[in-house]
C-alpha cells in the first residue's frame, strides 16, 4: 500500500518539459539548415553526377592523333615542356583521381557549411544564452537542477545533428541513385555508383559535425556570456573552416596541376575536418565491398572515433565548469 503512493521518479539526467523548449525554440533553424544542406547534395549529386566530369586520357587516341599527324612523341613532349608540363608533372597527373577533390571539396566544405552553422548558434543558446538573458534563473528555479539542465541540452543538440545527418545522409544517396539513372538513361550503360562509399562520407562528416557540437557546447556551458561562447566555439568552427580551405590548395591534386603550393598543406593541422579522411574511406569501400583495385584502408575508422572524442572531451570540460561555477542570477 504504502509503495503504491510513492511518485514515480523521474529520469535525474532529462528534463522532457526543457528537451521540448529546446526543440521549440530551434526547429526552424534546425529545418532550414537541413533541407539547405540536402539541397547542396541533391543539386552537386544531380548536376555533376549524371556527368562524366573527369575522364581519362585515352592513349590510344592520342598515339593514333601523332601519327596521323606525323608528329613525333619527342616534338610532342617539347612541346608540352615548353607549355610547363614536365614528364613527371603529366606522369603525377595521369595517377590522380580528380574524383576525389571533388568529395574533399563537397563533404569537407560545402556540405558542412550549414551544419556549422546550426551548431554554433544553437550551442550558444542552449546554455550561455539563457544564462546572458535571465532565463537560466528560471528553469533552475524549478525542480531541475543544474545536471539535469546540462544533460538534456547536450542531448538535444546531439540527437538533432544526428537528425539533421540522417536527412542529409538519405537525400545525398537518392540523388546519387537519381543521377545514376540520368546518366543511364542519356548513355544507354550501367553506371557503377558507389553508395556505400558516400554513406561512410556522409558518416565521417556527421562524426565532424558532433566533434564540432562538442566544442561549442562546452564552449557555452564553459562562460557564462554570449560573446565569450560564440568567440570560443565559433573561433574554432570558423578556423577550422578556413583552413580546410587553404589546406585544400596544398593537395597533391592543385600542386599537380600547378594552381597550388605544397606547403599550404600544413593549414590541415588547424582544422577538424581533416580528419574527414575522404581517400581513406573510399579505397577500403573500393576494396572491401566493391572488389575493385584499391588499397586495404583503416585509417578513417580511428579518425571518425577521434572526432566524437573531441565532442565528447569539450562537452565534458564545459558540462563540469557549469556544475560548479557561480552562476549571475
């Protein structure tokens, strides 16, 4: 009798009636930064995927042109060094998959624009803003106490970059799927599309996205103003940004074709998103589930569990410094 008038206890680490004001106050950002990130895919996939953008040389075209224009291949190379492509420059060239600066350029840079974006303003909100603009005092006020209030925000800023992933993740797949049948339909050929490889793209930028979530969140529970949380968490979001940028212009692929410089490669070191190891993941796709020649590749398993580290250590370092600091309510 007496057990049957006890109130059940709730969850100590979730507050429904606050995941609900969470969600209330970010499901429009949240919308439009999603279905903004899965047109980016839907169009890149549509528009460049029912193409053969890079296509290799054929050398038999190519030695049939010198004869029939009774060339020789040493006034051709002449003619190319005199151009500013050298034997090894064409030889480096004609080994690299222009494939895969295309991904760099698409889950490293484009894809991830908005995501960022969505998690630099909604980390800040979730913490530091409500301490800035007086609320915090209120939802402390009732039985939700300060554990609580950290784990329910960090949960839902997780769960809705998962959800955000899983919308972009399904739209960069169908388009891919639709532009396989395009390019079908225009050539009259089978096109090979390789699905398993853009879903492990689509992973690695989503454990990106998390690590980054991580940061800012920690960032937001870590001060207790607005400006503070945005300079740290979006400092890192937005160097992190920049610097995959020039670093993507000391690849091998622009320094091969002469529009970059090798030691702007080291701007990688300052940006997250290199652990997006987009090579890595497609040569063990390649290998392992496609059968074709590639190289067996693990790197991109322990890169992917490095950047849900990152998220998992600053959410932490910010979580503690909120539990114990003085609060200005």
């Amino acid at each position: 009798m007496e057990n049957s008038t006890k109130k059940k206890k709730g969850n100590p680490l979730f507050s429904a009636s606050l995941f609900k004001q969470s969600l209330k106050s970010n499901w429009v950002l949240w919308l439009i930064m999603t279905l903004g990130s899965a047109a980016i895919f839907v169009v890149i996939n549509i528009v460049v995927g029912s193409r053969n953008l890079f296509t290799n040389i054929d050398m038999t075209k190519v030695s049939a042109y010198v004869k029939d224009e009774e060339m020789s291949w040493l006034q051709v190379l002449g003619l190319l060094e005199t151009m500013g492509f050298k034997l090894e420059r064409i030889q480096t060239m004609s080994q690299i998959d222009l494939n895969a600066i295309l991904n760099d350029l698409v889950y490293k840079i484009a894809g991830v624009l908005l995501p960022m974006i969505y998690v630099m303003i909604t980390a800040n909100k979730l913490i530091a803003g409500q301490v800035s603009d007086g609320s915090m005092a209120y939802v402390l006020s009732t039985p939700t106490n300060r554990k609580k209030v950290i784990a329910t925000q960090l949960n839902f800023l997780m769960l809705s970059v998962i959800a955000m992933y899983v919308v972009i993740t399904a739209a960069a797949l169908g388009s891919e799927a639709l532009a396989g049948l395009i390019m079908k339909l225009q050539t009259g050929s089978q096109v090979q599309k390789l699905y398993f490889r853009s879903f492990l793209y689509c992973v690695a930028s989503a454990c990106s996205m998390i690590g980054l979530a991580g940061i800012c969140f920690g960032a937001s529970a870590f001060f207790n103003k607005s400006n503070q949380s945005i300079a740290v968490g979006g400092g890192v979001c937005v160097i992190s940004f920049i610097a995959c940028i020039m670093g993507l212009f000391g690849s091998k692929v622009f320094v091969s074709v002469g529009v970059g410089v090798a030691a702007m490669s080291s701007f990688n070191y300052a940006s997250i998103f290199t652990l997006i190891d987009t090579e890595s993941m497609g040569n063990f796709a390649k290998h392992f589930v496609y059968n074709m020649d590639a190289p067996a590749s693990f790197a991109w398993i322990w890169k992917d569990v490095v950047l849900l580290a990152i998220g998992a250590v600053g959410a932490s370092i910010g979580s503690i410094k909120f539990n114990h600091k003085d609060l200005p309510l």
